[in-house]
C-alpha cells in the first residue's frame, strides 16, 4: 500500500515523524509520498525524501499560498523539482473555499500560480497533483485548456471532491483519482453535493489511488485525532468494502496504480 499524499513535513510530525514512519511500515505501507505547500515545505519533504529510501516527494505551492510568493519563486521550485525524489508537481490547483484561517485568495492569482506550475510540470514531465476544493469547473477548463502540455497519465486529483461531471472530465482527461479518510465520514462536506462514496463507486478500480493527507482527515473510527500514514490501511479497507473486492485486490491495483503515476518502480 502506498500513502500517495501527506505531509509528515509539516510541524505536527516535528518530535516523532521516525516513529510514525516506523508504524506506517509494521502496517503494510511501503512508500510515502510527503507533499509541499510552499517552497519552505517543498524542500523540508525533499529533504525527507532523501534520508529515507521509501519516502519520495512532491513539491508546488497550494491555491492558498498563491498570493503570497515571492519574485523568482518559479525558478526556485524549478530547482527543487529536479531532485531525483521528486515525482510529482503539487499540490496545486484552485480552492474557491471560504476558511476562517484564510478566506479566499483572489481567483485569477490562484490561475495565475496554477498555470505557471503546468508550465513547469510540462518542463521537467512531472504529474500534476491537483488540489480543487469547490473550483472544479474552472479547474478542468485549464486542463482543457493546457491538454497539450499534460503527460500522457497527467496525474491525479488529491482527496477529490466535486460532482460526477467534474469526475468524468478528470478521468476523460486521464487522471487518477484520490480517496482520503473522510470517505469514510457520513453526510456531505459543506458546500459539496456529491457523496463520496458514490464518487468511489463511479470511479474505475485501475484509476484510484489512496492517501491519508495527514496529519488532516483522520479517518474513522480515529476521526478527531491526528492522522498519520499507517492509517491508509484503514481507508483502503473501506474502499474494498465499496467496491466489492478484497482487500489483497485492492490493495494490489491501487498500489500498480501509484507506481504507474509516479513512476516509482523505475525510482528503485
């Protein structure tokens, strides 16, 4: 099983990311994939990436950070991009999500600092990682739009929310599509009209693949408390459930599928 999103980069794993690293391998998790926000947290899952063997990263600026980089911040996420861990460009995208913590950063920065990672993404054939939260139209639009510049698998939509619509055109365009621990919630997310169980169930088996986004989504029953990688057993256990498959089956296509995106054999 391979945990394709999380960020053991960022403080709450600070005191014991060994540790919870440990946990995640007694588990059955052989690779993580630790994702950045920002430069600072780019490098910081690089640097993670190199000290252990099966930690890999990537790296981009989140929606929410888009107005906030700095002059020549390209170049610099060029720079780390290009270390042999990296495998992916991320996580990036749009969210058109009110947080009390944040609000919402202007529309067209957040397209202008999406666009300019496709550019590089296209430059150094790295899959894109995309973040949408509550901005799926306009998110496919740009795919659309920047169709001659994805890879041929162009990468994956990370915890995926949104409706059956925007799902058929992210799996037309062919990408694969992330489950994290609030499948496993009941009720619908705010704003969201789609449950995501019914979008597990939409989703073809050989296009899934499994993240826990930690230390956020704690799947249940450990919802409320800090979620680490080891938990990606959990939320692959629910999946199998939905699909009607076990889980030996399950856990072996979604884990072909992570390393077919991200190329992880050939990294070996």
């Amino acid at each position: 099983m391979i945990d394709t999103h999380c960020h053991l980069n960022f403080h709450s794993f600070t005191s014991d990311y060994d540790e919870v690293i440990q946990r995640a391998k007694e588990r059955g998790v052989t690779k993580i994939i630790n994702v950045g926000t920002k430069i600072d947290s780019s490098r910081q899952a690089v640097e993670l990436a190199e000290k252990y063997e099966d930690l890999y990263a990537i790296v981009g600026i989140h929606p929410h950070h888009a107005d906030k980089v700095e002059e020549g911040w390209i170049e610099k996420l060029e720079k780390i991009a290009k270390n042999k861990k990296v495998v992916g460009i991320g996580e990036i995208g749009l969210d058109y999500f009110s947080y009390k913590s944040n609000g919402i950063v202007e529309p067209q920065i957040q397209k202008q600092v999406f666009q300019a990672q496709i550019n590089l993404a296209f430059q150094v054939k790295l899959p894109l990682q995309i973040h949408n939260r509550q901005a799926g139209e306009d998110i496919i639009k740009i795919l659309k739009e920047n169709k001659h510049k994805l890879l041929p698998t162009p990468g994956m939509f990370h915890c995926f929310a949104g409706s059956e619509q925007v799902l058929g055109d992210a799996l037309e365009l062919g990408f694969y599509i992330g489950f994290d621990g609030n499948v496993t919630y009941d009720g619908l997310a705010p704003r969201e009209n789609t449950d995501l169980k019914d979008i597990a169930r939409l989703t073809p088996i050989d296009r899934m693949v499994v993240e826990t986004d930690s230390p956020y989504l704690t799947p249940e029953p450990h919802r409320g408390t800090r979620n680490e990688p080891a938990y990606v057993i959990l939320i692959a256990e629910f999946l199998a459930k939905i699909k009607g498959i076990s889980f030996e089956e399950f856990d072996a296509q979604t884990t072909h599928n992570a390393e077919t995106l991200f190329k992880l054999k050939a990294r070996r």
